[in-house]
C-alpha cells in the first residue's frame, strides 16, 4: 500500500538544506550561484515533484473507482491496479516514453 506523507513548508526547507549540503559536500560539482539561491531552486523542484505526485495519485484514484468491479483500497487487486496505472500516468504526466 501507497504510504502518503504531506510535507509541510519546514519539511521542504529542511530537505533542500540536506541536499544542498550533499551537494555542497561533492568535489565532483562546482556552483557558479549563490547558495541560497540553489537551495530555492531545490524547494521549488520538490513541491512541484510532490504536486505531480498528488495529482497522480488523484487520477489513478479516480480511474480504479471508475472500473465497474468494485475494487477494495487495500487488496492485492487494488495494489495491482494502482502501481500499474501510477506508473503509466507519471510517464505521460513527466512526458517519459519508455
């Protein structure tokens, strides 16, 4: 079963200040930009990833309710259906074709 974790706006900040150190912290990448600066990009990147992810997960909710079984949240069938139909709609939402 999908776990679903809301990030609140602290989460986020506190997420790109990791990775920015992560960056910060490989000598293989070198940064012609202000730290902060990069940081707001890496918040910006996150919440427009976790949008498309609630908006996924909305469409994919919304195909399995339209089948005419009724198909229980939670069951093997259920889980079946959401991973195969997430996958096809991240795909088509990202514009990944493979």
């Amino acid at each position: 079963m999908e776990l679903q974790v809301r990030l609140g706006r602290e989460k986020i900040n506190h997420l790109s200040k990791l990775i920015l150190r992560g960056f910060l912290e490989d000598d293989r990448l070198e940064f012609y930009c202000d730290e902060n600066d990069l940081r707001l990009d890496i918040v910006n990147i996150l919440r427009n990833e976790l949008e498309i992810e609630g908006e996924i997960d909305e469409s994919v909710r919304r195909i399995i309710e339209s089948y005419s079984k009724d198909i229980r949240e939670g069951t093997d069938e259920w889980e079946i259906l959401y991973n195969k139909h997430y996958h096809e709609e991240g795909k088509k939402r990202r514009g990944i074709s493979a």
